[in-house]
C-alpha cells in the first residue's frame, strides 16, 4: 500500500464524528477602528513610514523627495509613470534585482489594525521583487483600507484568484539576537507606504 | 528511533539542572521569556474580541480534525490542478527520502531552508549533511545554531539561549567580524550579507508550513526576516514541508488564524510576512510534502487528539515556568516546552517519558494558548498513560501521584495549600526535598501569610 493510501486510510480510522465549522460573524464587543488612523499608527509601529499625498500634490516629486537622491527606482505601479521598468531578463534570473535600491509598486489595500498590505504577483509582476530590493515603496488609495483580517480576507476573495500574493507589514526584521529589534534583516530596510487621497 | 542524533539523551531534570547551575544565565533567559510573555498579553489585551478568536481558532481546528481524510484529498487535489507536485510521507525517513530524491532530480547539492519545525522533527538536516548536502538555514537564529553545530531551542526563538557576545564571536569565526563586536545591528548585518549569497545562488529552497487551504491548494508561511520569500523566488524549486494537521478548510478562516499567531508568538500585530504560494511561478517547480509521522495515531488518541491543533506559536514555552528555567535543549526533542512534551512520547513513549513530568502543571500554558489546547490536561493525562506502562519516572512517580490526587479534588486542594504554606514557614527543608525536582538549585521564595482565599474572605466583609 502506498504511504498516501496508508495515512489516508488511518486518518479515517481515527478521525472523530465530524464537528461543524463555526461562524466568522464577529461579536458585537470586538474592536472598532478609525481605519485611516489605526493603519499609520500601526504601520509606524512596526517601523514602516507612512507618506500622505495631498489632493493636487505632484506624486512623483514626492516620491524623489522621500529618498536618497542617488538611488535608483524601479517601478512596476500603474499608478506613476517613469522611472526604471522590470527588465525582461530578471524573469529568467530574479537575481539580476539584486542592486534595485527601490521597488514600487501598488498595493491593493491596507489592513489597519496590522498595518498590511496586500499585493498580488499579477500587480507587481515578479515574485522576488519586494523583498529582494533595498527598499520597498508602495502606493495604497487611502479609501482602500479595511479594519482587520476578516475583511482582508472578504477583500482577497473579492479581488479574484492570484498565483502568490502577499501580506507585507513593514520592513523586514529579526530579533534574534539577544531580542534586540533590527530592521533590513533579508528583506527590504525599509518601508514606505504613500496614501493617495 | 533516535532522530536527533547531535541530542544529549539525558533525562531532562538532569538536563535542567546543568542548566541550572550558571544562576544569572538562567535568570536571564527567565526574563527574556517572560518579557515576551508580556508582549504578547500587550497585544492579545488590544483586541477585545480575544477569546473569541481563540475559541473560533479551536473550533476551526477541531473540524479540520474530524474531517482531516477529506480535507486532506481536497487539498491534495487543487493543489495538483495549481500545477504543485504533491508526495506522502508516512515517517521522518520517508519524508527525508522524498526531499533527497527531489533534489538528485534536480542535480542539486546546496540548498537553503527557511525555518521548518517539521524538518527539525524529521532530522532532515543530519540526514542530508549525512547525504553530501550542504543545507544553509536561513531565518537569523537558526544560522546561529547551524554555526555552532546545534539544534533550536525554541520553535520560534531558536537562539534565545544564546548571548550577543557569544554571536559575536561565532560570527567571528565563521563570518570574520571584528572580534569583540557584538552590536546586534553589526551581527545582523553580517549575517544578511553571508545569506544574500546564499540566496542569489542556491536553486532549491525548502520552507516550512504555516496554514495549508483545502479550498484552494495553497500554502501560507509567515516569517519576518523575509527569508522563505527570499529562498523561494530565487530558486528553481519550492519544496514545502509540512504536518498534515496544518491544514485549514478555506482561504476566509486564515482572518481567525492570522489575528492570533504573532500576537501570541511576540506580542507583533502580523508577521511582516504572510506569504500565500498557490502556484508556482512560470517554469519553475512546486514541491509540497505531506507528512503523517505519528500524527494519524495522535488523532485516534483521543486524550491527546487536541495537541494537533498548535500552530506553533510558542506561547507555551514563554509562559512555562519549567521552560524558562531548563532551556529548550533539556526537552531532547524538536519542539520543546508544555506542546512539546504531549508531542514527543506520541513519537516514542519510552524515550520521551520524563517529558510530561517537566511541568508543575500550573496550566499558564492552556490558558495562553490561541488554539485552547488543553495542554496541561494532557500533560496530566500522559502521566496517567505513563504510570500504567510503568515508564513514569521513579522520584517523581510519588510527587505527582499526590498531585494528580490532589488536582482531582478541590476542597483539599486548598486545604493542602494551606498546609504546604505552614510547611514552608515552619520546615523549609522538607519541601526541597528529592521528592520535589523543582526546587533544586533554588531557595523558595517566602510564603505568603495568607492565600488569596483567606484574604478575600477576610477582606470583602470589611
Ligand atoms: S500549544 Fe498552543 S501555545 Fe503552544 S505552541 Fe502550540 S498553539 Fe502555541
């Protein structure tokens, strides 16, 4: 007998009478939000940095200000034009990212109560990008923020299928020395999220 | 079945005594523990819908239990139409087996690994070290470990033994930073270094398991350090390692498990990382190993069927007054602490039988738990199992006896409180005993003049 054939057949041997899955209505304590507030506190937290874009505010001056004048850009959004674009090669050797100083790209949504976004492969085009980079840049509609999880989730099954997508809260990092917080661990240093009005 | 070979096979008293005897160390790693228990009330405090979210979490779980067989072909069979590559491990040696053959197909002798307790319970890196495979772990505090020729101490911390100078100089050796140097920031940005090489070159990573989708054939790992992200996309092929219990029925349920994991972990609102794979990426290969070790006989025992519910968390651990005082290594086994001590005599009671002993069943560990494992139940009802098969320990067979008989009736629970603080006052000596294990290598605090009863009792009439 096959080991999948053996687990299988003791598994149904030994599984209890089935439980029913419970409902995911929250109760009528659970927490409510200022979402736009909760999201920057939140994001600042966990050491992200949260830029506002005014109404008329021209996003790409804003972007060039945000960073060190000498790095480069790459950016796969829709939502600005220019800077450097995804080359082709990459997507046979993601390595060749190795030197992207920053990579931006659109997000979904947000998720306030954990500072998240959500980005899928499809919007960002190729899967190593925001964490091979130095610095990740992302641009978020500030009306496309959601209270917690729960709602995440309702949102990632209403946007549709996705081949990998991610929930990316701040910059990389590890407390694994002695619990002393470093940021930049393997992934980006630093993240900046830009709300569009 | 010895499955840690690099593990002291010592009884964990004895274990935790060595551990015992540099007191400030102990001290120490107590306190670091305790800081992120504290984290982690912080943050489970700041949702107000908590114990409903542990309650759902558990009645999720004890579904995906009572119907693992069809969640498990459910599972198996979006993930064959996502384009994944499904195998079946029934052991540690099957599942090692499985991820060598993958990688001879691929031609491949370097990997990274991103942190996987079920690799560790496998034995997965001795067995390919064994095969001429040079595995290069990548999350920060299991590279530290791998360097220094150990195992994790902790499921999610797994250098928390380890003191900054001593990564210092471990990275001086291994990594030549100055020596002396042992700025956390420094170290960590050696290591990210020494690793992106890892990553830009290596052309199989293998990952852990956090969640896996029944509804949609996917798996979800949460990391913070990017590492599984970074290993994956660079690589040609994912091969992912997990538990068959790591599943869940569909995508919406992650809202429940995603609230609670890091909270519980470290006090953090989610990981930086939750990274959802459902198919691989154009022209590369993803590998996804299921694997039953034990965990199909832990279901039919129905006293310990709600141990498969742990995602892991590590809560427990923080939160054990026995953990936080004999280290992860005193456990001999991959996951240690409160869940790990219900999980090891599953595998093998014999080996493991002290295990279940290692607890003053004060249930601080059930009641941190996110999934509400009733894990010092269990740790109870082992004890039980144990002392029919006559494997129960000899000193403390006598103590816990007592214990259990103590447990069982409340009126003389309290009554014996009052008795053993009487005890404590009047003849410290005959509560450090041998007969009590737990008081070795330390003097018991003070006792109080009254308990909490007496002087409720006392107070709420005034
Ligand atoms: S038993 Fe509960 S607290 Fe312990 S690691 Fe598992 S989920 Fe976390």
């Amino acid at each position: 007998m096959s080991s999948r054939s053996k687990i299988l057949a003791q598994v149904k041997a030994n599984q209890p009478a089935s439980v029913a899955l419970p409902g995911l209505e929250l109760p009528a304590h659970a927490a409510q939000w200022d979402a736009l507030q909760k999201f920057v506190e939140t994001l600042s937290g966990i050491g992200g940095r949260v830029i506002r874009i005014l109404p008329g505010e021209d996003v790409t001056a804003t972007l060039l200000h945000a960073f060190d004048a000498n790095s480069n850009i790459l950016n796969v959004s829709a939502t600005v034009q220019g800077f450097q674009a995804l080359p082709d090669a990459a997507f046979e050797e993601p390595a060749l990212l190795q030197n992207v100083d920053i990579a931006l790209m659109d997000a979904a949504f947000g998720v306030a109560e954990n500072g998240a976004v959500w980005v899928t492969e499809a919007q960002y085009k190729l899967r190593a990008l925001p964490f091979i980079c130095q610095h990740l840049a992302v641009l978020l509609p500030q009306q496309e923020l959601v209270a917690h999880m729960h709602n995440a989730y309702q949102k990632v099954q209403a946007i549709g299928q996705y081949d990998f997508g991610v929930f990316i809260a701040g910059p990389s990092k590890t407390a694994d020395i002695e619990q002393s917080l470093v940021l930049g661990a393997h992934g980006p240093k630093t993240m900046t999220v830009f709300l569009l009005p | 079945m010895s499955v840690h070979p690099n593990k002291p096979s010592q009884p964990h008293a004895e274990l935790a005594q060595q551990f015992n005897k540099d007191e400030d160390r102990v001290n120490w790693h107590d306190e670091t523990l305790w800081w992120i228990r504290q984290k982690r009330d912080k943050a489970a405090w700041s949702v107000p819908e908590w114990e409903w979210l542990r309650q759902t979490a558990s009645d999720i779980k004890a579904h995906v239990l009572s119907n693992m067989h069809d969640l498990l072909t459910q599972f198996e069979a979006q993930a064959l139409a996502n384009g994944a590559i499904v195998h079946w491990a029934a052991d540690a040696a099957e599942h090692n087996a499985i991820v060598h053959r993958i990688l001879q197909e691929n031609k491949v002798q370097q990997i990274v690994k991103s942190k996987s307790m079920l690799t560790e319970e496998c034995g997965l890196n001795e067995y390919l070290h064994e095969h001429g495979i040079d595995v290069v772990d990548t999350d920060l505090g299991e590279r530290i470990v791998q360097l220094a020729g150990e195992t994790p101490s902790h499921i999610v911390l797994p250098c928390i033994h380890w003191k900054k100078e001593e990564i210092g100089e471990l990275f001086h050796q291994h990594l030549h930073t100055p020596k002396g140097n042992a700025d956390p920031q420094y170290l960590t940005g050696a290591a990210r270094i020494h690793l992106r090489e890892k990553f830009l070159t290596r052309k199989v990573a293998i990952t852990g398991v956090n969640f896996a989708i029944a509804e949609t054939g996917e798996v979800v790992v949460c990391t913070n350090e990017g590492n599984a992200d970074m290993g994956t996309h660079l690589a040609d092929v994912h091969i992912a390692c997990m538990g068959i219990e790591k599943l869940i029925p569909q995508r919406q349920h992650l809202g429940v498990f995603t609230r609670l994991l890091a909270r519980s972990a470290t006090g953090q609102p989610i990981t930086t990382y939750t990274s959802h794979f459902r198919k691989p990426a154009p022209g590369r290969q993803l590998h996804i190993v299921l694997v039953d070790n034990g965990r199909s006989r832990q279901l039919g025992r129905e006293a310990f069927r709600n141990s498969l519910k742990c995602i892991r968390c590590g809560a427990c651990m923080n939160t054990c007054p026995v953990y936080r005082r004999s280290g992860g290594h005193s456990y001999k086994y991959a996951i240690s602490g409160p869940i790990g001590s219900i999980l090891a005599p599953n595998l093998d009671m014999r080996k493991h039988a002290d295990l279940p002993f290692a607890s003053t069943l004060c249930g601080s560990c059930t009641n941190v738990c996110p999934v509400k494992i009733d894990i010092h139940e269990q740790l109870y009802q082992w004890r039980q199992e144990l002392y029919k098969e006559g494997l129960a320990p000899k000193g403390k067979a006598v103590s816990m006896k007592m214990a259990g008989w103590l447990l069982g009736k409340p009126a003389l629970y309290r009554f014996a409180g009052k008795a053993a603080r009487t005890v404590l006052r009047l003849a410290p000596f005959m509560v450090k005993n041998s007969l009590n294990p737990w008081y070795k290598q330390r003097e018991m605090p003070a006792p109080p003049k009254q308990s909490f009863s007496e002087w409720y009792a006392k107070n709420k009439k005034a």
